[in-house]
C-alpha cells in the first residue's frame, strides 16, 4: 500500500519478534541486552502463557506470577540458547519451554516473582477485564486450545497495531479507523460504503480503493509477522492456514 511512511519509517515499526529475539538474546555477551530482548518477548507474548497457566487451574495471581518466572528463568537458565528455528516454529518451542518451567520448578514458593530483570505488562483495569473476560470465554476448552487461540489473536493484534501506525503517519489515522473492522477477511462484513462515504466526506469509488489497499497491506504485515516465528519462508502458508483453522473453531 502506497502511504507516504518512508520505507525506513516502516522497518522500524517491525519490532524484532520471536526467533529474532531469542537468537539475539542467545548471542548477545551483554545480560543487559539479553534482558532487554526477553523483556520484549514478555511484552510480546505473555498473554498466550497467562491463558494456558489459567486454563491450568491457576488462579490470577499464581498465573501472573508464574508467566513472569517462565520468561525470567529463559534467561537465569538460558535455555533460550538451546532454541533452533530449523528444528520448529516458534510457537511450539515457546510452550515446550513453558511445560519443561512447569514440570521442574521443584517448589512454588521458590518459583521466580516479578522482578529479575523483565517488567511485567501492568494490567489497567480494562485490560485486567479483558484478559479474564477471554478466560472465561475459553472455559470449554484445555489449555493448549487456549493459547493456540490466544497465540492467533496477539498475532492479529500486532498486524493491526502495525498497520494502524503506518496509517496514522501517513495521515490516514481516520480512515484507518472506519475501516479496520473490515480488513481481516474479505467478505466478512458487509460494507456499507454508501453511508462511509458521507461520514468521511469520501467517494465511495475511493473508499473502496482504500478497503482493497488497506487489505493488501494488512496480508503483507500478516505474512511478515509470521515469517518472524517460522524457521523458512516455506513454512509461511502452512504457519498461516493454521493460524485460520485456530480462529475458525
């Protein structure tokens, strides 16, 4: 999608994810640097290891804890340096690495508190209302169900937020706006360009030009995300019907 964000504007919207930060964090002869890339990857992706360790049986507290103590421990034990994105993707190896925590931490009490480097993601009370609202949503189903469909849906939320600040630089925040609830999948949602066109003063000849564009863009985003947690670019599709069939079912 031609936006006015600069080619380098664009790079660095792409933060370093996944297989990128555990290499980094493997490689690095800096703690400093290591913390810093797990640190992100607890940004990242606490909220599929969260909703496992809830699905689990673990109450709130216990699950915040020990999503904490798991991305602290990659680094105290460095088990990160045992990671090869030719041998999986990176989802799995996360909750292999989640279940080898969980089977030898010899006792709860000695398990990792917040701290140890890694900051965790402070809950405002909306978002505390929305991570618990997706626990009880996925009560019927096990625990590896539910970060399957977690994974999925903080994969999709990093696509939406990139494309969101890409539009926001090109000056289409607004527009971005109205129309990214119809950017997933084609067809979804019936679009109701006539009325768009009068709240957004747009043509409706326009508006669907940006629809096909924004779209283009958000698959370009999808599959770029996606190559960042498999080992080749030949595992793009098969990582991505996935991802469909999760949020299908």
């Amino acid at each position: 999608m031609e936006l006015s964000a600069t080619m380098e504007t664009r790079e660095k919207l792409f933060a370093s994810t996944s297989w990128t930060l555990i290499l980094e964090a493997g490689g690095s002869h800096s703690p400093g640097e290591a913390n810093r890339a797990l640190t992100q990857l607890c940004t990242i992706y606490w909220r599929p290891i969260y909703l496992f360790l809830r699905r689990r049986g673990y109450d709130l507290p216990d699950a915040q804890d020990l999503t904490q103590g798991f991305f602290a421990e990659l680094i105290e034990s460095r088990f990160y340096m045992r990671a090869n994105p030719k041998k999986g993707r990176f989802r799995s190896f996360l909750l292999g690495a989640l279940k080898h925590y969980l089977a030898n931490r010899k006792d709860y009490e000695k398990a990792q508190k917040r701290g140890h480097g890694i900051s965790f993601v402070s809950l405002s009370n909306t978002e505390e209302e929305d991570v618990n609202g997706a626990v009880d949503r996925l009560y019927h189903i096990d625990a590896e169900e539910s970060y399957e469909r977690e994974w999925a849906a903080t994969l999709l939320r990093r696509v939406i937020s990139v494309l969101k600040e890409e539009c926001q630089l090109a000056g289409k925040g607004t527009l971005f706006h109205a129309l990214k609830g119809h950017l997933a999948a084609e067809g979804a949602h019936a679009i109701k360009y006539e009325e768009l066109s009068k709240q957004l003063s747009r043509s409706v000849v326009n508006l669907r030009k940006d629809v096909s564009r924004f779209r283009e863009r958000y698959r370009t985003i999808l599959r770029r995300e996606i190559r960042q947690t498999v080992a080749d670019e030949s595992e793009i599709e098969a990582e991505l019907q996935h991802l469909r069939a999760v949020m299908a079912r």
